[in-house]
C-alpha cells in the first residue's frame, strides 16, 4: 500500500465509527503560548479537554502535521541516527471527547492493525500504566493479543503529557517488533531496544496538570490518541527505516540527482537532509520565518544542521530549496499549502542557505582548529562561542560535530561567554531606563510628558520629576517634543538647558506614558526647578523619519515580491540604518 493509501483507509475505519474527519491544525499554533510548534494531534483539542469549548462532536478522526524539536517532546537529537524519529511527521489520530473510552479505543486500535491491515499479531507487544490495571485487564479481554505480550511501565513511557501544563493520563502503547529474528523477541526489548518501535499511543485524557506541577481531575474522561504515519507505513511497506518509505525516497532521489551521489555510500546526510527540509517546507508555509529567536531559531538551527551535511555532499551552493517541490509532489494532495507556498518557501530557504553558506567554510576551519587546540577531548566554551558568534554555528551543531569526532563541547563555558557578551551589550546601552529601581524626586504636580514632537522640535518644559545615578540625570516633563524610543523607532537625542543646567539627553525612553530623558551634564535640584528649554537634535529626527519612511517601504516591497502572506516581526528604526525583521 502506497502512503496516501494507508492515511485514507486509517481516516475511513474511524469515520465508519462515527468520527468526524477535522483538518490539520497549523503547525505554528494559533492560540496556545505553551507550545513553540504543534506537537500532537490532540494539541487542537486541548479546550474541548478543559472543558473550556463543546465539540460539534463526541469523536474526531485527522492526520496532524507535528514538530517535535523543542519542549517536551524533543526528538532532534536523535534524527538521522536511526530510521524513525524526525523532526516533522504526521499523526494519525482518533479522539473520543466524553465519549467511548479504553475499551473501545483498544479494540479498534487492535482491529485496523491486525485484521484491516494484517501485521502479524506475533511482533506486536502493548504496554500499558504501572497503575492501570483496567487496561492491562482490557488487552486480552477484547482482543486476541497473547496475554505475554503485555506489559507495564511506569510514567516515564506510560503516562502522555504535551507539555509542562494540560490535560494528561496515562496511556497505552502499541509496540511492533520489526528486527530480523521474530523468534528473537523478548519483553526486555521493548521500550530499550531500536528493533522495537512505538507505532501508536492510546491516551486516556482524565487530569490537567496546573502551573503548580498539580494534577486536577477533568470533569470528564477522553481518548486521544497518536499513530506515527510514517512508522506505519515503513511497516506496511516491509521497510526497516522510514527513509525506505515513498514519504521519503523521492527525497532523497532528489538529493541524488543534485549531487550525484549515491545516498547507499553515506545515508546519513541524506537522512538528515531530507528530514529537515520537510520540516522547514511545513513551518515556513504555516507562517514561521527563520531569525535569531524563538520559533523562528529552530528554522534557523535546522537549516543551518542541514546546510552542513549538504557540504558533506560537496554542496556549496544552496541546493535545498530544490528539494521543495518533491515534498510537495509527495504531500500535496493532503496538505495543499506545501504546493500553494511554494514560492515562497523557496526564497526563504535558498536566502537562508545562501546567508550561512558565506560564514560556513570559515565557521568549519576554526571548528578544525579547535579541536587541534583543544586539551582533551572537549571543545572550550570560548570557541563554541565564537562559532555561535562569529560564524553562525548554532550551539547543537557544534555540538552533533563534536560527538561526531568523539569530543564534547564545555557548554558552561558557552553560557559563561554568551552572558559576558549580554553584560558587554548591556553596557554599551548605558543610557537606558530601569525606572523602577530609581529614586525619583517629584518637582511639579499635574500630568506629564504631553508630546509635541510631531509639530514641534523645541518647547519650554516644567520638570515634574528627576532621578539621578552615577553618570544619569533622568528627567520627566510636563510636556516634550521628544519621541521615546518604541515600536522599534530609537528615541530622540538633544539638549535641555536653563539657568545653571546644560544637559545632552543621551536618549529617551517611555514608562507606560511618561517619557524619561536620560541626560548627562550640568544641574543642580533648584535649578531644575525653573522652566527649561527643550531642543531636539533636528538632523537626527530627519534621518530617523526617513529609516522609519523607508521601513513602510520596504514592508510593501516585500509583500509585492514574496507576497501577501509576508509578515513583518518587527524592526529597528534608526538615524544610520533600519533594520526589518
Ligand atoms: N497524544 C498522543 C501522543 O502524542 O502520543
């Protein structure tokens, strides 16, 4: 059976149980904070658990597009180490809200495995909570599994949880046996061993587990459950990697033909390779873009892990963004928008292939060097740094080269270098704003910081109220035609002068509504109390206003060339330079 055909049958057997068919949700998850990326099928659902939304209907059938590099479930690592963990994959799932329960979940899990799908009831093991003996007494009342072949495991395999918060239980695995020596099997394999592989998890949802790490008992009792396509697959197709799939081998053939290389002489680039650009096609067509931070870092170091196998394939140009086009003849039919983006994806990909292929051969010769220099067998904090820092290298890149040579990398050291740098930047900003660790002195009374600066560059301002430190006097006026820093706009510089008081204002930043100038100079508290005059660094603001002009621009140059769906995430207007994120 073909991929698309066993996705479509496991829809069906759960639809002719009176399930209703729900779409994907993105794997960038629209409401939920906890999660960086969809992670399970079931994340959709998580108010229809709470209690928080009524679901149109008691049970749910879909295949979720999940990434699992970060939180919790975190298979990165291990990617291109063995044949069936990755970075992007699809669930399967089935979900009862307040509906049937273990019975009925187990049975038909049973049923489509050994009687639709005929996988030998003989290399299939369940596992079920230490605690749970009602599954583990379901097994074998309803279904013909050979009572050996359960087992019980405690919370480290058998109690799902998606996160560090939501709804939870304990769970009920499906293992199938997919060594050489059937004969071979043992109770000891499963859950240690790689010939043993999960091929779907049956949870039953019944607590939530609180920001205080407490469980609470749902008011009702769900099934939500998990089943790896591309795992089934690689055994329905009588695989023994998922890489040997039709999911992946278009891929990889792709990769081929691009470098001429034939992935049987070194398959592990062409594993990772086409792993990760699967995962980057799904994120970036559901809205994620690579950058410095957060979601968009993991685009970012996934791109970056490929980027350097594609050089152990003698890639030096970017290639992957070839590769996009393939997941879309594989996918496309089920997830429209890996074809619908292709474009985009494209530019995406190749901008960020070629921005890391410019640092990549000089970031792998001081990689090179560094284990020459390197006292032992560990790679010193300081260079791992300086890779990160200087030539792009994401931590565990540096890292997954390291181990590939036998060493490690001091990553105490690389924190200890990333929070000297952090200090360093900090204190370049000297002039910033902690206002609320400053003593503030009130001089006026009524309300303060009126901005006139859209009209004006000068006004005559009362102060309301000063705070001095060590090289800062922060002032607060009753009114100003200075523009405090925010929305990525860099706040005003100037002069505020008076009778005995000759102050630069080194920059101005807000407090909720106050506008606070951080000045340097001459003062003195009774001369603060006189009226001062406030003057904008005229040039300055001209510049600023054009970069901030010239941001507009370019937002709507970029949504002309890449597209509508072109999101900006933020930027820095500043009087040298804009920065658009
Ligand atoms: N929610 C079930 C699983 O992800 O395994």
């Amino acid at each position: 059976m073909q991929s698309n055909e066993i996705r479509s049958a496991f829809i069906d057997f759960f639809e002719k149980r009176g399930h209703q068919f729900i779409p994907s949700s993105p794997v960038v998850p629209i409401a939920d904070k906890t999660l960086l990326f969809a992670n399970a099928g079931m994340n959709q659902f998580k108010p229809i658990f709470l209690g928080d939304e009524t679901p149109d209907h008691p049970r749910a059938v879909n295949t979720q597009k999940c990434i699992r590099v970060s939180g919790k479930h975190n298979d990165l690592d291990v990617v291109g180490m063995d044949g069936f963990h990755h970075t992007f994959f699809e669930m399967l799932g089935n979900w009862s809200f307040g509906d049937y329960y273990k019975p009925d979940a187990i049975a038909w899990a049973w049923e489509l495995l050994t009687e639709v799908w005929g996988l030998d009831k003989d290399r299939l093991w369940a596992t079920v909570y230490t605690d749970d003996d009602e599954a583990f007494k379901l097994w074998p009342d309803v279904t013909d599994i050979s009572k050996d072949r359960v087992l019980k495991f405690g919370e480290k395999y058998n109690f799902w949880e998606m996160g560090e918060t939501g709804p939870c239980g304990p769970c009920s695995e499906i293992h199938y046996y997919i060594g050489d020596d059937p004969k071979n099997q043992s109770a000891k394999g499963v859950n240690s061993s790689d010939d043993y592989w999960e091929l779907w998890n049956l949870v039953f949802i019944q607590s939530n587990r609180n920001a205080d790490g407490k469980l609470k008992d749902l008011s009702q009792k769900h099934v939500d459950t998990g089943a790896g396509l591309e795992r089934i697959v690689s055994v329905m197709q009588n695989k023994s990697s998922n890489y040997e799939t039709d999911l992946f081998s278009p891929i990889i053939q792709s990769i081929e033909k691009i470098t001429g290389i034939n992935a049987k002489d070194n398959p592990s680039p062409f594993h990772v390779i086409s792993d990760h650009i699967r995962m980057l096609c799904f994120s970036i067509a559901d809205g994620a873009l690579p950058s410095n931070g957060g979601r968009g870092y993991v685009l970012r170091r996934l791109l970056r892990r490929a980027s350097r196998f594609g050089r152990m394939l003698d890639q030096r140009e970017p290639f992957m963004f070839e590769l996009v086009d393939t997941v879309g003849q594989i996918m496309g039919d089920v997830f429209p928008e890996v074809v619908e983006k292709s474009a985009h994806i494209k530019k995406v990909v190749q901008a960020e292939e070629s921005m890391f292929n410019d640092t990549l051969d000089r970031g792998l010769v001081h990689f090179d060097k560094s284990l020459d220099a390197s006292s032992g067998k560990t790679i010193p904090g300081k260079d791992a740094f300086k890779l990160y820092d200087t030539y792009g290298f994401p931590l565990d890149l540096t890292m997954l080269m390291a181990r590939e040579r036998g060493y490690s990398v001091d990553e105490k050291g690389f924190e200890t270098e990333m929070a000297a740098q952090k200090k360093r930047a900090k204190a370049s900003g000297k002039f910033t704003a902690d206002s609320g660790s400053l003593d503030w002195v009130n001089l006026s009374k009524g309300k303060d910081s009126k901005f006139l600066g859209y009209e004006t560059m000068e006004s005559e301002s009362k102060v309301r109220r000063f705070a001095s430190s060590k090289d800062s006097i922060h002032l607060v006026l009753d009114k100003t035609p200075f523009y405090a820093e925010s929305g990525g706009q860099i706040g005003d510089k100037g002069t505020i002068n008076g009778k005995g008081i000759t102050l630069k204002v080194e920059n101005t930043v807000k407090d909720g509504k106050s506008h606070i100038h951080i000045c340097s100079g001459k003062w003195s508290e009774s001369a603060l109390k006189s009226v001062l005059s406030s003057s904008v660094d005229g040039p300055r603001r001209q510049n600023i206003r054009k970069n901030h002009t010239a941001t507009h621009l370019l937002n709507s140059a970029l949504k002309v060339v890449l597209g509508e769906h072109c999101q900006q995430a933020g930027s820095l207007v500043h009087p040298d330079y804009l920065r658009f994120d």
